[in-house]
C-alpha cells in the first residue's frame, strides 16, 4: 500500500514557514494518498491559534489555514473509536502520549508509515524494536 500517515506536525508545517515546511510542502504536493485521524484537525487548530496569540499569524490567516486545511487531500476515513484501543495499548508500550499513539494506530491499521516533525515521537518510535519500520521523519523524506 502507498501512502502515508501525518501527524499534525507536518501539517501545521504547511501553514506556518519554519524548519521543515519545505519537505511538509513537497509531501503534500507528492502524488501520495495522506491519511491522518481526525485529531489532526484539533492539533493543528490549536498549534495555530497559539500562532496567532504570538502574533506569528493573523486570525484571517488561521481561518484561511483551518479552511485548507479541512478542504485539503487528508483523508480521515478511520473513526477515532475504531483507533482507541490499540492507541491506548501504543501508548503504554511506549510511554508515549496517547493522541501521538492514535497517528501510529491508523499507520498500523492501513500499513503505512508516519511521517512527523516531531523528534521525540519518531525516536521513541523508531527505537522500539517492532515499530521501527512503521515510522519516518520529516527531514529524512526523500
């Protein structure tokens, strides 16, 4: 199966220019299915508005982002129920937060990697000795 599972620190990479938006911008312009669970929306939004209360962003801005955002090619096919339990189980093999585990979840579910910006998943992840292939950084995308 192709494809890729993202989590919201990628995404939110699309919006805001910093480290990594380039390669967050070439994935989502790659002709790859993305996938995520619909926390994304939630983590993004707030990732977002703390933008905007540091003045990074303007509130038009986070509105234009949210409406891309929810418009654009992630699909959210897999209802977080359904994802629950094995994020719960993930999590505490891991000890690693749950709202990170239910990205790993659905990569599991549809046998696609992640793909995050974020250091500290990735090497929890990626250190597990199951888990390792299941998981991949931004910055090592090609």
């Amino acid at each position: 199966m192709t494809g890729f599972v993202i989590d919201a620190s990628v995404a939110v990479k699309w919006f805001m220019t910093e480290n990594g938006s380039d390669a967050a911008v070439r994935l989502l312009l790659a002709d790859q299915p993305l996938m995520a669970p619909e926390l994304i929306y939630t983590e993004v939004a707030n990732a977002l508005w703390a933008a905007v209360r540091r003045g990074d962003m303007t509130s038009d801005g986070l509105r234009e982002a949210i409406d891309a955002l929810t418009a654009g090619p992630v699909s959210t096919s897999v209802a977080t129920k359904q994802l629950i339990g094995a994020a719960a189980r993930l999590a505490v093999d891991l000890a690693h937060p749950v709202y990170d585990c239910l990205y790993l979840a659905l990569a599991l579910h549809e046998q696609r990697p992640v793909v995050t910006a974020d250091r500290r998943f990735h090497d929890v992840v990626h250190r597990h000795p199951y888990l390792s292939d299941r998981i991949r950084h931004l910055e090592n995308l090609t």
